[in-house]
C-alpha cells in the first residue's frame, strides 16, 4: 500500500522503517528539512536499534522517500499517518496545535485529488480529538466531507524508546478506531506483518485506550515505588516484594479486577488497606497512591447513589447484597452504604439476596448488619419476582445468574441500573443504565 507519514520523530520514522519493511511504499514528511535530509542519506535522525539499517534497506528497495512536499505526498499515497507530537500546554491541557497545522496541509493538498484518502492518527489525543476538532479543519481546508472521500481512523502506537522495532513487530495488539468497518479494515491492511490481535472499534475508544495504558504504567510505577518505600522503612526488601508479587498472574497482573463498575468491598481489601495505610501514617510517611484508594472507592460509591437519585423514581429494588455472587459475606459491602443514604433520603426499598437470606440470622453476618443497617432485615423480601414486579427501578448489585430471570419481567416502564454489567448485552425493553458504559 501507499502511506504518507506525517511527522518523523520516534513513532514516524519507526513506522516509515516498519512499514517499508513490509513491503509498503512510504513517503515520509517533516517540517524539520534536516530530518528529512537525514533520510535521504539513509541516516537515522533518532538513536533507536536497527533503525538505521532498516531506512538504508527501505531506500535501496525504494521503498522509502523523504520529502517537505504535501502535496506530491499526498497525491502518491492513499493513507496517511499523522505522528507529530502533542504536547502539554502550561495547565496541563492537551495542545493539538501540531496536529491542526498537519490537517489544514493535508487538507489543502487534498483539493486537488480525486481518489478516497484516508487520514490516520498515531499521536496521542482524547476521545473527541479526531472527529470534533482535526476533522472539522479537514473539511474546511478541503472541501470535502468525512465520510465522503474522505476517511479518518484512530491507530494509537505503543512503542516503547530503545525497542521500538521489535515493538512495531510484537504489539500487545494493533487497534484501529473507525466509523466504518471497511475503512478500518483498509487501514489494517497494512500491519500485515505485525504479530498479535487485531482489534477494529470505535474512534473514542482507540483514543482512549492510549491514555488508559500509559497511566497504567505510571501508576504501576508509582505504586510499586510507594511499596518500596514503605517496606523499606520496615526493614523490608521492597524489590523482592515486589518480585513475589509479580509471580501472581492469576490476579496481581492479570484482566481480574481491571473491569470498571461497582466499589470493592470485602472482608479484605478495606481492611488491609486502611491497615497499611495508618502504618504508613505511624512511620510518617506520605503515600499519595495508596491513601487515596479508599476515598476512590468511597467516591464510586457516590456515583452509584447519584445514578439511582437521576431516575427520579422512589421506590426501588435491590438485587444482590454480598460484596460479590456466589457468597453471603456482607462485611463491609458497598451496597449496605448506598441502602443507608437511600434510606435516610426518604426511598422505598425492598432486598433481594438468596445466600444472605439463609444467614442474617446468626454469625458474622447478624453482627455486621445489626450493626452497620439494622433496618435491613425489614427490607427484605423472600421472593425475586415479587420485587422485581413492584419496583419502578431495578438496582443490580452483584452478578448472580439468578437475577437474569428478572428480563421477562422488565417491560418498558421499568429502570434497570446495573452496576456490575450482568445485563450489559442484553436486549431489554425497558430503560438501561449501565455504571461505567
């Protein structure tokens, strides 16, 4: 395929290299004429691993050129990447001011060409760059419109400084945001030759993703070092911690716990939080990450009581009320939180748990809602239907497959808010409400 790459520092002479490699045609453009005389000579303008040796094979192959000509690029390509860089103003804010400028050249260029063009964006951007800002400058620079003649895709990279060949080749996966799947499928034609899972999906999403990963790494940074810290002060090897800890794949780095929806709760993880957490505090040690865990979650649990009050309906039922399914442990569930603020603001609620049904009565859990919500024991109710017909809003609390019997009973003048997405793919006749989707 024919692809332009606009912007040629690490992420645009990687990929003009990579792409060569795979057999593409690449012109790759620079307002900077000494990267791209750099080029021609078939010299690397960043230090990167086999970089260089695979511009010098692009060339000789005529594959690769280089050039300040918009125009002539994009009259002999059918694709282009856009990698300039999007830095951070003084208030942190994004600034796009890079990518404006590339899409008013290539706009203008694409007055003059007839044939489809498709404008892909590597830089990193937030949902809503792409087709609320750059495309709109696309259009007015061009005449044309996005959809007509004009294609634009988000293609986020994940390339990492010093490996960033073998990381073009190996990517955890390679994802192409589009409004139209064949326009995707078009541009992930040219990662033929790349390793590992394809995803096509929406142009927010691929934005996103980005920044979802790169936060990540930094909080896994940050969280490891605020480990190091404190179990160095106890006399404690922070990195063989930290080794140990990594051998768990099953949950510690694995897709477990990682979906977005309702608070934590548990016998454990408060506990053991707060536990290390005051340690901290004994020590005198200011751990930012770690202490703000909990008011993290005390704030997803906000959200779950403000969508409940959005509805504007008072009489609500509650399905589920251990922290999880499959388990009757109330210690310290989210939900027993937002049925205490409900409660006090006047609602109706009626509870449905069929585990902690049999075991209000005696042990741990008598103790912790005698204590925590007395007025419990008056809300629930022994029969599932039963609530689900008479309520206006269903709450979901856990995932128990017992509450997905309730979908018959949910006609059109009925709620659904599920905070653990058990009925996210489901066709419902009446309202959904999804927590975090």
């Amino acid at each position: 395929m024919k692809i332009s790459i606009f912007g040629l520092g690490y992420v645009g002479c990687v990929s003009m290299a990579a792409l060569a490699h795979s057999g593409h045609k690449v012109i790759g453009l620079d307002v900077n004429p000494v990267k791209v005389s750099l080029i021609q000579q078939g010299k690397s303008p960043i230090i990167e691993k086999d970089l260089e040796k695979y511009i010098q094979t692009g060339l000789k192959n005529k594959r690769i050129e280089a050039t300040q000509d918009v125009d002539y690029a994009i009259k002999n390509t059918d694709i282009s990447l856009i990698c300039v860089g999007t830095p951070s103003k003084k208030d942190g804010a994004l600034d796009l001011k890079y990518t404006i400028e590339v899409c008013k050249q290539i706009a203008k260029a694409l007055k003059n060409k007839k044939a489809r063009h498709i404008v892909a964006f590597k830089s990193t951007m937030l949902p809503g760059s792409a087709e609320t800002v750059l495309a709109p400058v696309l259009e007015k620079y061009s005449g044309l419109k996005v959809g007509k003649g004009l294609q634009i895709c988000s293609n986020p990279e994940f390339l990492r400084e010093s490996t960033a060949i073998s990381d073009f080749f190996n990517p955890p996966s390679t994802i192409v945001g589009a409004s139209d799947q064949n326009v995707a499928k078009t541009l992930m034609r040219i990662y033929n030759k790349v390793k590992g899972p394809k995803v096509i999906t929406s142009i927010k999403i691929a934005e996103m993703i980005k920044y979802t990963d790169n936060v990540f790494h930094g909080l896994k940074i940050a969280f490891s070092n605020e480990i190091g810290t404190i179990s160095k002060r106890l006399g404690v090897d922070g990195r063989e911690v930290m080794k140990i800890f990594c051998l768990d794949t099953k949950l510690n780095l694995s897709p477990y716990y990682l979906k977005p929806g309702f608070p934590f709760g548990g016998s454990c993880l408060p506990k053991d939080i707060r536990g290390l957490n005051s340690e901290a505090k004994m020590l005198d040690l200011s751990l930012p990450i770690l202490s703000s865990i909990i008011p993290s979650n005390e704030r997803q649990i906000n959200e779950c009581v403000h969508l409940i009050e959005k509805q504007k309906k008072k009489n609500i039922g509650i399905l589920g009320v251990s922290f999880k399914s499959d388990t009757d442990d109330v210690r310290e569930s989210p939900i027993l939180k937002i049925i205490e603020i409900l409660e006090k603001k006047g609602y109706k609620l009626k509870v449905y748990d069929k585990n902690v049904l049999t075991t209000q009565k005696f042990g741990v859990n008598k103790q912790t809602l005698e204590k925590e919500l007395p007025h419990i024991f008056k809300m629930f109710d022994a029969n599932l239907h039963d609530i689900i017909k008479r309520a206006d809003v269903l709450v979901v609390e856990n995932g128990d497959k017992e509450f997905l019997s309730a979908e018959k009973y949910l006609t059109k003048d009925k709620i659904l808010i599920d905070f653990v997405g058990l009925f996210k793919d489901k066709r419902l006749k009446c309202k959904y409400v999804g927590l975090c989707w």
